[in-house]
C-alpha cells in the first residue's frame, strides 16, 4: 500500500532530508509532489543518494526548476532500493516556500 514517507517544508536554502529509511528495507518512492506555498516563484531541487546525504549536481533527480507561486509539480517513477543509508533530500531557493512530500511503499511494513 501506498502511504507517504515523508513531508519537509525546508525553513532554510540549505538541502535537507525528507526521507530516509529507518532499516535496511526494501523501499520505493513512486511520488514526490512539490507544492510552492509562497505567493512568488521559488526553485526547487529535488536528490537521491543511495548511500549517503550529498545533494549536489551528481545525485540531482529534478535541479533548479522553477516553480510559479501557488504551482504544483508531480515527480512519477519507481526509485528503489534496500539501503538504510539512502536519503532523499530536497531544496527550495525561499525558506518556508515550498513541501515536498514523498509517497511509496517499504517492503514488509505492516499498514
């Protein structure tokens, strides 16, 4: 079943952690939906390291695009992996503009 996995409104520009798994499960993210909650435009970034927190250019699923105020965005896929150590981190250019939310499944989690 699919349930969310994590929500961040960053209250800073620095990139930060929305989830990251509490074992060594497998997991999988199908949805992050970025919402801008701010009345300007606000870049957003959004990152997948499998073993650790780096948040630059080479963990980058989604990197500087630009969100209209009140916009929304849906990222779709299957990202999976078993690792405890992985993390999703996110990045808004405006503190307190944008949540992020991550949907998916964690293998072997009773609901």
């Amino acid at each position: 079943m699919i349930r969310q996995l994590g929500q961040l409104r960053p209250a800073s520009t620095v990139a930060a952690s929305v989830f990251t798994p509490a074992v060594a499960a497998p997991y999988t993210v199908s949805l992050i939906n970025i919402c801008n909650v701010s009345t300007a435009d606000v870049v957003v970034s959004v990152f997948h390291d499998v073993d650790g927190v780096t948040y630059d250019q080479s963990t980058a699923l989604l990197y500087t695009h630009t969100l209209s105020a009140g916009g929304m965005l849906q990222i779709e896929g299957n990202i999976a992996d078993y690792r405890a150590a992985g993390n999703i981190g996110v990045q808004s250019s405006v503190a307190n503009a944008a949540t992020f939310t991550v949907y998916g499944t964690i293998s072997g989690e009773r609901v």
